[in-house]
C-alpha cells in the first residue's frame, strides 16, 4: 500500500503543486510587470502626449474605461459590471489552473489571469484601464494596449498551441 501512495499517487500530487507553481509566477510575474509598467507610463507620459521609440511603434498614455476599443466604456454601469464579470473570469481561471496538470497550461492561465488582474486593478482604483504601447503602420494605429494585454493575449496563444498538441496527440494515438 505504501509503494502505491508514495510512487504513482505521490508523483501526481508533486506534479500537481509544480503545475501550480508555474501558473502562480507566470500571475504574479504579469500583475507586476503590468503595474510597474503603468507606474511608470503614469509617471513619465502626460495624456495626449506621443513619444515616438521606432518608426511603427510609440509611447502615448490613454485610458480605456471599456472592454477593447472602449466597448462598454459608456455610462456609469459599464465599469461596475466589467468589474464583476472579470472578478468572475479570474476566480474560474484560478479554479482552472489549480486543477490543471500541464505546466504549459498552467503558466498560460496565470498570464491570462495576471493580465485580468492587472486591468482589474486599474479599473477599481482609476476607473479606466491605462494604456500606452502604441503600434502602427503609416497612418493606422492598433488600439492603444498594456503589458496585462500582451499577457493575457499570449496565454490564449499558449492555451490554443497546447489544445492543438493535445488535440494532435489524442489523433496520433487512436
């Protein structure tokens, strides 16, 4: 009995922590990196103002008060409900990731809940989400973003490569 708890159930169960590891610092590596940067961008960059870095990219502070692009930015209700509804979102990742056993999955949620976390905290303490990496070709400009963007976009990204690895996979195996 004890060779069976130590060996396979034992190993799952570190396994499990290591995964939660991961997603745990991939979180906390996203809402610092993401609060740090805005600090910053709060700091240094008046509104309105453009500081231009490369020929397609530049600094430029804006404050979105909606979800991309601004939806649902107008009235009083919007940020409330965007409040709860990604309190809500960051308690099912976290659930999520604590119950995962891939540590590629795991890290990805934690950058999607960081980036939330991160926006969510701008949200409750400014109103508005602070944005300020500006890209752009010629004269069209991609919508003004935050690090917390660029988190959560690339856990999506590691969530859909590992599904097609899981889903290719599964294939090979039948």
């Amino acid at each position: 009995m004890n060779t069976v708890r130590g060996g396979l159930f034992g190993r799952a169960r570190r396994a499990g922590r290591m995964d939660r590891r991961w997603g745990f610092a991939t979180l906390v590596g996203a809402v610092v990196a993401d609060q740090l940067s805005k600090s910053a961008a709060l700091e240094w960059l008046r509104r309105g103002e453009v500081v231009e870095i490369a020929p397609f990219f530049n600094l430029r502070l804006a404050f979105n008060r909606g979800i991309s692009c601004g939806i649902l930015g107008d009235g009083a209700v919007g940020p409330v409900v965007l409040s709860a509804v990604t309190a809500v979102i960051i308690a099912a990742l976290l659930v999520w990731m604590w119950r995962t056993t891939s540590v590629v999955e795991a890290a990805a949620l934690g950058l999607v809940a960081g980036g939330a976390i991160g926006n969510l905290v701008d949200r409750l303490l400014q109103g508005a989400v602070t944005d300020f990496l500006d890209f752009y070709v010629a004269d069209w400009h991609w919508p003004t973003f935050n690090l917390g963007d660029s988190a959560i976009t690339v856990g999506v990204g590691l969530m859909l490569l590992a599904g097609l690895r899981t889903t290719r996979t599964k294939g090979a195996a039948k």
